[in-house]
C-alpha cells in the first residue's frame, strides 16, 4: 500500500493528529516555562553543547541515546527541543494507532485525543525532558513484538537503558516475555545497546562497563522519601478522572480475560490477551510500582516526581482503548457508543486546560529572573562577563554555562571580584540563591566596584538586582 492510500484511509486519524501536534507546537512556542524546572534547562545544554564537549554525548544523566537525537534539534535554541519531543508524541500516538489496528480495535482514532491531551502527557511533550524519547521507543518495541517481529524491536528496546535508567528493569519484563515464548534467538540482542555504548564508551576513555560505573543515582535518594500512594493522588494532574476511570476499568476487563482464557499457564499457547498484557500492561505495571516503591522508600534518586510516568503513557491508553473496546464498543449499539464517546471527550479535552491553564504563564522568582534577563539583553555587549547564582538567568540569557570564563557563578567571587577584567562585567544578584549558597551579599557586590543598575521584585521574598563593572583600566 502506497504512502498516499495510508493516509486517505486513516484521513480522519491523521486529521486529528495534525490539529493536536499544531496545538502543542503552538502552546510549546508561548509557553513562559514548562514541566522540569532546570531538569530542562541541562537537558539543552548537553544537547547543545555535545558538539562541543563530544564526552556529552555518553553523559549518564543527560541520557546519551536523547542527546544524540536531540542535538540537531538543539541548534535551534530550546523550542528546537520541544519541536523533537512534540514529534516523538505524534509518532508514539501513531505506533499506538498501528497497534489498534492490529488488534481490530473499534473507534482507534479515539487513541489521539485521549493520548495526546491527558493532562501529563500534554505537559511534558512541551518540554524538553527525555520521558517523550522513552515513551516512543517503549510502545515501539511492544508494536514490533506484538508483530511478531523480535529481532527489530529487540533492537529498538535495546536502547531504553540510554534514554532513561528504568529501561534496565523494563527489559527484563521483555526478556521474560521472550522466554515464555521461547524466542532464544532474540533475547541476546536486547543487550545490543549495551554492547555498542560500551564498546564507544571504551573507545573514549571510559570503562567498559561504564553504564553501571558511572551510575549518578545513589542507592539513598538524597530527596527523602514519602508516602507510596503520594504519586497516585495526583491522578487529576497526570491522567485526569475520565482517563484514569477508563484505564482503572481495562485493566480489571484484561485481568478477567486473562484469567478466563487461563493465559497464567505459561506453557499454553499465547493469544491477543496475553500479548496486551505481557507487551502492554506489564511495562507500565513495572514502572509505576517501581516509581511508587523507590520514592516511599528513598532509593536511586526518586523525587516523588509525577512526570515521569510519561513514560508509558502510550501503554496506558493502549490498554485503555483496550479493555473499553472488549466492555462497551464491542456490545453497545453504535449509538450509545457514540454517546459515551462524546460524554468523555467533553471531559476529557478541557482537562489538560482546566489543570494547568495553557500557555504556561511564569510566576514569582521564575518571572522576575525573567524579566531581568530581558532587560540584560538590551544592555550587555556580546562579549562580557556574567556572574550569576541563579540557574534560570544563564538559560534566559542563552550563554554557555560550560564557558566558565564568560560565565562563572558566584561561588569564591569575593576573592576574584578585584581581578582585572579586560571585558565589562555583570552581577545577577538574588536573594534565593546569592547568599544562602554562595556566600555573596550586595555590599559585597558593591565593594568590589560595581553599580547596582536596576532591581526586580515578586512581591513577596524574592528579589534580584543587577549590577555592572566596565572593564579595568
């Protein structure tokens, strides 16, 4: 089937889509600052700079698979990045829509709004995090799988480890599945990844077994720990009630089916069932249990941090379509089917905007940094000196943080402040950051020569003031 015959029958599919990637490129672009915080903002700079520092582009925390594919991307400025995961979502919905398809899903075109404008998924599309990259080659080898297809989308899955951690554990639960089906051949190359990222890795000085050497979470978060179920009651924010109700109702139908069919003896002979819940809901299963226990219990890092549950979005709506599809579209009429569709899309696609209110406006400290990097911008020469502590303003200015002649925090400035600077100098001083880490007051700013040039404030504790030394004669 042609290119052109693909697209003229799923028209109705591939209409929706555009509208939702115009829609989230639109937000992307207006939006004052998105899901992450400077989680974003280091994300850019590796794939920015990694032309530059070519040992970025096996940074463990920067993920060496989404800076490699970012890069390009980043050239651009940050939107460059937003653009890159906005098109991860869309072909994640369309790997997703495949898999429908496959599965001989009723009313599959749902598979978009329903993914695409959950409230979670919605937001950090618009980022410039790595769950989209994550997401995408997830439902990509469960698709692959699901085709029977084992040795490409060990492959794909292969590269899970080096776009986020949790791909080691996910790639268990695909290597049990292999093992169930007796698919030998195929289990070895989910360990491709590993073996061309350590053979590069050696090759640039590191050690072969660098993935697990240079390891950056510890086994004790230093986040702290929280209540196993302090991610759950976030469920507005991340599914929102209609989706969470939906999926909450697929899984109990996948249960019933899966016992009834009795696909818990492994040794029988495996159906669509048990590929959607070996393929679909055990990923996600793993992951959220995994996200939910090492946050309860201060391990590898965890932040208790909703967003990243992005990551097998596109199983939960796959799933989700799914069990409504063996419950409802399956034995209702057209109609009710069709009035049950409208009732949850009037829910639904207001719950991203109802949630967190797009485009994303800055508000207190984020808005004032702001603020003061624009006013910079119309008074600093090219070529100068920042001094900053807050992380925001190297990003709003768009300078190098890894120029540290150019671009130095504040930490020891008391003792380089009276150097001679061949270039003009400016000092970001802000009350958040300045003192408290730093050990840098105003007077100390002042002492050293330099003219407080204008001050911002939130209207509550925060405040920054920006100072300013010419050059030394």
């Amino acid at each position: 089937m042609t290119f052109s015959k693909i697209i003229i029958n799923n028209l109705f599919f591939t209409i929706l889509l555009l509208i939702s990637g115009g829609i989230l490129l639109y937000f992307g672009y207006y939006n004052e600052f998105c899901e992450g915080g400077p989680d974003n903002f280091w994300h850019y700079y590796f794939s920015k700079y990694a032309f530059q520092f070519p040992n970025f582009f096996l940074h463990h925390w920067g993920k060496p698979i989404f800076i490699l594919l970012t890069t390009g991307f980043a050239q651009f400025g940050f939107y460059g990045i937003v653009v890159f995961n906005v098109i991860c979502g869309l072909l994640s919905t369309i790997v997703s829509y495949k898999i429908l398809q496959h599965l001989n899903i009723n009313y599959k075109w749902l598979i978009v709004p329903l993914l695409l404008f959950s409230p979670l998924y919605f937001l950090v599309l618009q980022s410039s995090l790595t769950e989209p990259l994550f997401s995408l080659l997830l439902i990509t080898g469960s698709y692959l799988y699901l085709k029977q297809k084992y040795i490409l989308g060990s492959l794909v899955l292969s590269f899970l480890l080096f776009s986020r951690s949790e791909g080691l554990f996910i790639l268990v639960c695909f290597a049990t599945f292999l093992l169930i089906i007796r698919q030998w051949k195929s289990l070895p190359l989910l360990g491709f990844g590993f073996i061309i990222y350590a053979i590069v890795g050696k090759l640039m000085g590191h050690d072969f077994f660098w993935y697990f050497t240079e390891n950056p979470y510890a086994l004790e978060s230093p986040y702290g720990h929280g209540h196993f179920m302090d991610m759950l009651y976030q469920y507005k924010d991340i599914w929102g009630l209609p989706f969470l109700i939906t999926l909450c109702i697929s899984t109990v139908v996948l249960f019933y089916y899966f016992f009834k069919q009795k696909q818990y003896l492994f040794w029988k002979p495996i159906n669509e069932t048990s590929y959607v819940f070996y393929l679909i809901f055990v990923p996600a299963f793993v992951f959220l249990l995994f996200h939910l226990t090492v946050w309860h219990f201060g391990m590898c890092g965890s932040a208790g941090l909703r967003r990243v549950l992005a990551c097998v979005f596109p199983c939960f709506a796959v799933l989700s379509m799914w069990g409504i599809n063996k419950l409802v579209f399956d034995r209702w009429s057209k109609i009710l089917s069709s009035v049950l569709i409208i009732v949850f899309l009037v829910y639904h696609l207001q719950s991203p905007f109802s949630t967190f209110g797009f485009p994303l406006k800055s508000y207190g400290p984020d808005r004032e940094v702001q603020n003061a990097a624009r006013y910079a911008k119309t008074i600093m020469p090219e070529n100068c000196i920042v001094y900053y502590a807050q992380p925001g303003i190297i990003f709003d200015l768009d300078r190098n943080p890894f120029d540290k002649v150019h671009n130095a925090e504040l930490f020891g400035f008391k003792d380089i402040c009276n150097n001679k600077n061949e270039l003009p100098s400016f000092v970001f001083w802000d009350s958040q950051f300045s003192e408290f880490s730093c050990g840098v007051t105003p007077a100390d700013v002042e002492n050293c020569g330099y003219t407080l040039l204008k001050e911002f404030y939130d209207g509550g504790e925060f405040h920054l003031k920006v100072y300013k030394k010419e050059p030394t004669k």
